[in-house]
C-alpha cells in the first residue's frame, strides 16, 4: 500500500485516482469505479465520494491510503 498526500481535509474519490496516477481522467475513474472499487473495505460505485485521511482505497490489486 502507498500513501497518497492531499492538501485538504477531504478529496473525492474520483480526484484521488487520478491523483494517485490511477487512471488518467475523469471518464476513465468513472468507467474504473463502475466496474469496482473498494473504499475501507466496502464496495463503492459513488465518483463523488467523499474521502479523508486514513480511508484505504483497493483497486485492481493497488491499494492506496489517504495521507
């Protein structure tokens, strides 16, 4: 697992992938939550998600963490 370090208190879900290198855009983090993502161990569909430090991202056998 990587951290991943945001500047705020909160970023959405969609942000941090791309933030992560994850995906490259918007529709591409869209179509990749679609198909499955996991947030703190629970599915999650919701782009808007809201995450804050310490949540666990999986996807695709990459797991990263709000830093």
């Amino acid at each position: 697992m990587r951290d991943v370090t945001i500047t705020g208190e909160t970023i959405r879900l969609g942000q941090l992938l791309k933030l992560a290198g994850i995906v490259d855009s918007g529709g591409e983090g869209k179509a990749l939550i679609e198909r499955g993502v996991l947030v703190n161990g629970e599915a999650e569909t919701r782009r808007g998600r809201r995450l804050a430090r310490g949540d666990r991202v999986e996807v695709g056998g990459e797991a990263v963490r709000v830093a």
